[in-house]
C-alpha cells in the first residue's frame, strides 16, 4: 500500500514538472517539429501515424500482460490451464500485424518519392562539411563562404555566469534562401563524415568526402531554423551548427546583390598590399575563426593531435614552409588546405599574426602579393 | 563412436578443488577444458566489463548533466562513448551469452560437454587478451579510439590515432573467439544432443543459440575483412574507403552493418531463447507455441541479413534501396511480433509467482516490447531521416539492449545461479536488484526519446540550453542505473560463498522443465558421462 502511495506521488510530481515546459514552448519538447516545408508536413503525420498505431497496438498487449499479471498469479490460488499451441491464433497474430505495416508502408512509400524528387530546383546551393564548419555554395550566383559557430569562448569555457538563448546553435554567417522556392541541396564533404540536419525542414543528408548527394526544401515560412551536424566528425562534432535564415524573395535578391559587391571589393582587397597593423588585426580574426578549434584562440593546441603554433617550428622557422602548410595543408591529417577556403589577405594576415603573436616574436611578415605569387608557384 | 571415447577416458576424470598451490590453482583455470569452467570465466569476464563500460556511462553522463561543463574534454568525451559501445557490445553481452551456452547447453540437451574442448578453452583465452588490447589504448601515445563503436571511415581510417591498429586486432581477436565458439555450439548441438532429444524437443534457448551461432559465422568474416580492409587502408597505400584514391566511404557503412545488423541479434536471440525458459517455469504452463516460437527465430535471422542498409537511410543510397531495406525492417516486426505475442500467451491463465528472474523476464517482456515500438517507427524512413543519429536512436536500442539482452542475462543468471552453485540467492536483495535497476533505466531512457525528437544529436559532448532538463534527468537516473548493479554483484558473491545458508534442491523452482532441473545442485563437475533417457 506503501508503495502504491510512493508511486502516485512521483507520477503527480513528474506530471507538475513537464506541463509547463510543455505549454511554455511553442515547438515542442517532447516531440518532433512540425516543421516549415512540405516533406517536414509528411514525416510530421508519418510520424504520429505510426506512433498512435504503436499505442494502439501496445494499450492491447500491455492490457493483457497487465491483465495476466493480476489476475493469473499463483498467490490467488490460479491453477495453470492446460493449453499450449493454436495454430490458428498463430496464423491470425502473424497476418494482422501484416496487413497493419502494409497500410503503414504505402504512405510512406509515397512520401520517400517525393522526398527523391530534387528536380526542376529554383535555386542549387553545395553544401560541404569539413572540420568543423560548413562551407556554402550559391552555385547560381557564384557566392561562397563558411558558416563558423558564434558561441562566444567565455560561453563555452564557463567564464559567463550565463549563457546565450542559442548557445551552440548560432554561427557567424548563417545561410540565407527565400521563402517558396524549390532549393536543392548538394550535400557532400571535404574530409570525413558529417551530416547537414535541419529539423524544420525535414532534412537530414549525410556529407560523404568524395560524393554529393541531394535534398531539397522549400520553406513557407519566414524565419531562423537551426540544427546541427548529426555525424560523429571528431573532437568539434558538437560545434558545427547549422543556421539558416529564410526570408522573402525581394529580401534574397537584396542580399545577393549585397553579397556579390563584398566579393568585387575582397577580390581588389586582395590586390593590395597590407601594413603590419592591418595584418596583425586581420590575421587575429581569421585565426580566432579558422584555425582556433584545433589551435586554441592562445596557440596552445592540443598535442599530441593538433600541434601548438606558440614555439612552433614550423611559426618560428623559414616562412615559406609556413605559407605552405595553410595554403596547402598537410595530406591525411586534420590540417586542411585553407588555400580553397581563405583569400590571398586572409592567409598572409593568419601567417603574419601566427609568428609576431601567441608568444611567436619573429620580427617578419608576408602579403598579399606574395601569397599570390606562392600560389602561382604552385600551379606550374 | 562417442561412447567408444567416453569409455576410454572414464577413467580419468579430473575434480577441481583439490589444488594445493597457487600455480596449481591458477593452471586450474588456464588449462580447463570443462565447458562449465569455462561458462564461469566467461561469465566473470562479462562482469568485469560490464563495471568497466558501465563506469564509462557514468563519465558520459556525468559530462551531459549540465550544458558547457567540461568535467571530461570533448576529445575523452569521444573515447568514452567509443569504448563503452565496443565493450558493452563485445565484452559484456556477448562472452556473458557464450557463458550461458556453455554452462547450459550441456546440461538441457544432456550432453558430458562441448563437443570441442579444447577449443572452447582457446576461444575463452583469447578474449581477455583482446579486451587487455583495447583498454591499453588508453595507456599509449595519442588518443584511444575516438570515433564511436561504429568506426566509419575515413574518420578511423586517414583521420583515426594510432590506438586504431590496437581496436584493429583486438577486433580480430574477439572475432576468431566468436567463431570458434560459433563452431563449437553447432557441433554441440549436432551431435551430442541425448538420444531421443530430437530437434523439436530441444530446449527454446539450446535452439536460439544454435541460430545465433550461424549468425555468428556469417557475419565475423565480413567484420574481419572490413578491419582489414581498414588496416590496408591506414597503412598500405589502399584506398578502399578513401574517395580520393577511387574507392568509397559508404563501402564502409555497407560492410560494416552488414555484420552490424546481425549482431544486433546475435546479441538478442540467445535472450528470446532465455525468456523462453523461464516464463514458463514461473508461469507452471508449458510455452505456448514451441514450434512457432523456434521459426520466428529462424525468420528472424534469416530476415537480419537483409536489412543492414537501414542503418544508412541518410546516406543517399538510391530510392529502390531504401524502399527494400524499409519493407524488410517493417516484416522482421511480425515474427518478433509472435514471439512477443506467444510469450503473453504463455504466461496467460498460468499460475504466476514474481522471483527474481521472472521480474526480470517480465521486464524484459515490457520493455523490450517498448524498444521494439520505436523500432518499428524507426522503420519508416521518412521519419527515420528525422530519428537518424539522434537521441531517439540511442534510447530505442538502449531498451531492446539493456532491457532487452541485458535484462534476460540477468534474469538468467538468477534463474540458474542456484544450479550452478548449490544456494539460493537473496530474493530480497534481488527485488530491490530489479526495481531499482527498472526505475533507473526508465529514467535514464525514457527522457531521451523526447530529447532526440526535439533535436539533440547523439555523440555530443555539450548541448543546446533547451536540451538541459532531459539531461539532467537522464543523468540522475543512470546513476540509480548504475550503483544498483553493486547489489547485483553483491548478491552474486554472497549466493556463491554460500551465505544465504539456504541450499537449493536439484529442481530449484517448483514449475522446473528441462534436463539441467535433474542433476544435483551444484551441478555436479561432470554431468551426464551416461546420457539420460529422453521420451
Ligand atoms: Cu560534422
């Protein structure tokens, strides 16, 4: 009797403790996002779907198991019955689940063509994960960058009392795409493993090194969506979020307009020679964004994995055998080539910053002339 | 033939306990040939790692209790969870199933022992040298494994530590044990089941395991090559899952879930077999469908081949891929469906009594039912490209796991502990065993369901604000989870030092079946040097 009052006192106080977060939030937290695409719509009613038959099924067999356990038990004098086969019931019990996933299966088979579908896409974007960012590609427009989590250090490292609304789930350059058209996503990677999901879009493709594969969405609503790499990727797998902000048309043409003028202007940048103060400015940004997961913001690293640029031979060494490490990194290891991923300023700003700071004091610099030349080099 | 062989050695017979000196004692054990001896140490193995996994858990938990915390670096986070699937897959449930098989299969098909002894005593050996292997990545330059239990390529491969080449043979280790011991069990089972136990007489868990063990030999080949290839991969200029040098990572995937899926059985099968015996002891009715029972088995393993791809229903295999792979998952629900519905049906107008192992039977039923709900669900895969990769994941194959294959090892283990050493365990310490382990799992799974639907990713170290709640509670009970097994261990040493004073009878259980019921308690060293009489 004990007991029972125990238990019905903990379910109250479990049952007290989850309305609220269950009135509180819009999106639910107990249960998958409706979502703001089509496909999002389908799997959201596949989903109940098939959970309410699951609960059907269960009320049946649980009622019974139940049932037995009350009333079957020896300490009530119950004698055991004789009975031990039917094959009848057997053929019965084995034919209506049957037919039951047959009715599950041809809604779902309906919904996975659809899902298949990735023709006569409005807009083509490449989407490529590496460690640990995501890269985007407009392929109709010829835009690109990389998409860096945001989350302040002080936030990851506990140093704030507090942390943001979205910690972890909010990155320097979200991607951007409009409202009602069909866009199709090129999912691949650029060295192991990842997988681009987005709950809200009822999208979730695994990033293969190697191949592209496809999705597509097309978003009805205005708004933020977020989601997160869903591939063990290494170390920063639980660091590379995804954002992406859908707005309306007129708003997306704006803002690739916007976006094509910043890649003229970057490109004259690029031309032009840099001081020492601007390098040394630039150079810390890109450190703390590019190479600061694996090189820590203070050039301390984590060896044995990933070496410390402070004391480095490589950072205190000849410059050349610097700029070829960032340009082209080194094969099968985590130091990628950031000779695709940065421009000529970038890289002579990174090496720059990376031997006169975190405790280097060479004395030299490179620019962005250079850099070029280091490239052209290569080439022939 | 046989007869000729156990005349010849009859003679012999060797009985333990009589060792003076240490060495002696110690040689006792290394050179044992005797399939209980064996079971012992193969159980004991189990137990042991199953402290050690389960210490990893708690490390994992520990770290998620709160967002940002670092109580453990997200690079030890990733050992972790590594090593904890690797050994609660390889080192607890399986040698803990072997250890059954051992110990039991003589004994319900009557037979003096293995088939293979000898061989048996390797396919022990080699194990605590696999397991010495793996855990000594921890020891050695560079970081343990870190890419999860499933080791997908390239990360194990060009972006893999060092530590990788020791998974690498430790995994050929535990292989070769797996099949020598696959090998030995279909030998058993062919040619030394009593006179006139025919096949359909034989004991629902001696039958499980006869399938398993076919399992078994399918499928650790394809795990062996896949290492390899992996090894060639890492070190001799092949690029079998490197897309640069022409080859593909989803080679990879492919292989290995094609060993993987049915490992998922080779580590439930053997507990349908478990459930099987001891629902109808504790019910005093006979099982309900035997022979049904015994085909869902075999459909079921037979369908576990062909359905590896719907662990990649993300990866962008083609549609008439995921259509076969989708329709196959949903029909291994209707076999597993009769098994669930005939193990309801047995215990149906029975006479119930609750002991310890029929709790844990129960649990199991419950349980294990639950885990294959979210199964089913997992199935659709449209909604599985929501599920993939998600907490959703790691709670359903925690209920068909640890309530599931676990639940039944434990309940196993109390059914037959009596037998094995001659007392009875605690009843009392063994209820409070169930209930909390039910209360802590519950807790510490239950919430992750709602965790995965609502977008928590698994395999992270630090997570979103809106996921803390759920951890925090999932973490709670994982700690209930985990100290309750200390009772379980408790009760074990006890029972086996014979503390509880009370002595078991040769039937143990009032509602007793089976051959094992009619040798003495403890079981004799040597059983069945005559065969019995089966009718
Ligand atoms: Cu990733």
């Amino acid at each position: 009797m004990r007991l029972i009052s125990y238990w019905r006192w903990f379910v109250s106080v479990l049952l007290l403790a989850i309305t609220p977060y269950a009135l509180a939030h819009g999106e639910s937290k107990f249960n998958l996002p409706k979502g703001v695409t089509p496909i999002s719509h389908d799997i959201y009613d596949l989903h109940m779907t098939i959970f309410w038959i699951c609960v059907g099924i269960g009320v049946i067999v649980f009622g019974v198991m139940i049932y037995t356990l009350i009333y079957h038990r020896k300490s009530r004098g119950v004698k055991p019955a004789q009975f031990h086969e039917h094959t009848l019931v057997e053929i019965v019990w084995a034919v209506i689940p049957l037919l039951i996933l047959v009715a599950m299966a041809i809604p779902a088979t309906l919904v996975l063509i659809r899902m298949n579908d990735t023709t006569e896409a409005d807009i083509n974007i490449k989407v490529t994960g590496y460690q640990w960012k995501w890269q985007y590609e407009y392929l109709d427009h010829g835009i690109s960058y990389f998409s860096n989590l945001s989350t302040p250090r002080d936030e990851l490292e506990n140093r704030k009392p507090t942390k943001g609304q979205w910690y972890l789930l909010e990155v320097d350059k979200p991607l951007v795409v409009p409202i009602h058209k069909k866009i199709r996503f090129l999912v691949t990677a650029n060295d192991v493993v990842h997988s681009w999901w987005v709950p809200s879009l009822g999208i979730k493709r695994d990033a293969i090194p190697g191949f592209i594969y496809e999705a597509w969405a097309r978003i009805e609503k205005p708004g933020t969506y977020r989601g997160q790499c869903a591939e063990l990727c290494g170390v920063n797998h639980g660091f590379m979020p995804i954002v992406v902000k859908a707005v309306t048309e007129e708003e997306y043409n704006k803002w690739i307009a916007e976006q094509t003028q910043q890649k003229t202007a970057a490109a004259q940048l690029s031309t032009k020679s840099l001081t020492k103060d601007e390098l040394m400015t630039l150079g810390k940004k890109v450190h703390d964004t590019n190479c600061a997961v694996c090189h820590k913001v203070d050039g301390s690293g984590m060896p044995p994995a990933f070496p410390a640029i402070t004391g480095s031979h490589i950072a205190t060494g000849p410059i050349a055998k610097h700029i070829d490490i960032v340009l082209n990194g080194k094969l099968g290891t985590a130091m990628q080539a950031f000779g695709s991923q940065l421009s000529d300023a970038d890289i002579a700003a990174v090496v720059t910053y990376q031997r006169n700071a975190l405790g280097n004091s060479k004395g030299d610099m490179v620019n962005t002339q250079e850099i070029k030349a280091a490239r052209v080099k290569e080439k022939n | 033939m046989a007869e000729v062989i156990t005349h010849e050695t009859e003679h012999h017979h060797y009985e333990p306990g009589h060792e003076k000196t240490l060495g002696a004692k110690i040689a006792r054990w290394v050179f044992t040939t005797n399939h209980k001896d064996i079971g012992t140490l193969y159980l004991w193995l189990s137990f042991l790692m199953f402290f050690v996994a389960g210490g990893m858990a708690l490390l994992i938990r520990t770290e998620l209790f709160m967002p940002g915390a670092r109580f453990i670096s997200p690079e030890f986070f990733n050992q972790m969870t590594t090593m904890h699937g690797l050994i609660m897959v390889f080192g607890v449930v399986m040698p803990a199933l072997t250890g059954l098989a051992n110990w039991q299969i003589p004994l319900m098909i009557g037979a003096p022992d293995m088939a293979l002894p000898r061989l048996n005593n390797w396919s022990f050996w080699l194990l605590p040298f696999a397991f010495l292997l793996l855990i000594s990545t921890f020891f050695i330059e560079g970081p343990a494994p870190n890419f999860g239990w499933t080791f997908y390529a390239p990360l194990s491969t060009q972006y893999g530590p060092p530590s990788t080449d020791f998974m690498i043979f430790a995994i050929h280790l535990m292989g070769l044990s797996s099949i020598m011991g696959a090998i030995n069990i279909i030998a058993t089972i062919i040619n030394m089941r009593a006179p006139g136990m025919s096949y359909m007489k034989m004991p629902v868990f001696a039958w499980s395991w006869f399938i398993t063990a076919f399992l078994l030999l399918g499928i650790m080949p394809v795990l062996a090559g896949c290492v390899t290839m992996m090894l060639t991969d890492r070190h001799f200029g092949t690029s079998f899952f490197n897309a640069a040098g022409g080859g593909d990572p989803l080679l990879f995937q492919h292989l290995f879930w094609f060993f993987g899926h049915p490992e998922v059985y080779v580590l439930i099968l053997p507990a349908f077999g478990i459930i099987s015996e001891i629902l109808p002891t504790f019910s005093r009715k006979k099982i309900f469908g035997y022979r049904f029972m015994v085909y869902a088995i075999v459909v079921i393993a037979v369908l576990s081949y062909v359905v590896w791809a719907h662990h990649m229903f993300t990866t962008g295999i083609p549609l008439a891929s995921e259509l076969f792979f989708m329709y196959a998952t949903m029909i291994i629900a209707v076999p597993t469906g009769v098994k669930v519905f005939n193990w309801t049906a047995t215990m149906f107008k029975g006479s119930l009594s609750f002991e310890t192992p029929m709790l844990f039977a129960i649990g199991f039923l419950f349980m294990f039912t639950f885990g294959g709900f979210s199964g089913l669900m997992l199935a659709i895969v449209p909604a599985d490209v929501q599920y993939q990769d998600s907490y959703f994941v790691v709670a359903h194959f925690h209920y068909v796991l640890m309530s599931g294959s676990v639940y039944a090892i434990m309940a196993a283990i109390y059914y037959w502990l009596p037998k094995w050493c001659g007392y009875m365990y605690c009843e009392k310490l063994g209820k409070w065993h169930f209930w909390l382990t039910t209360l802590g799992m519950n807790i510490t799974f239950f919430v992750m369901h709602f965790l995965g639907l609502a977008g928590m990713p698994r395999r992270i170290p630090d997570y979103p604000l809106q996921f803390e709640d759920f951890n925090r509670i999932a973490t709670i009970g994982a700690f209930i989870l985990g100290f309750s097994q200390l009772i379980f261990l408790y009760n074990v040493i006890k029972t086996i030092r014979g503390k509880n004073r009370v002595k078991a009878s040769a039937e143990v259980w009032e509602g007793h079946h089976g051959l094992e019921w009619t040798v003495a308690s403890p079981a004799p060293y040597h059983t069945f040097s005559t065969p019995p009489k089966i009718d």
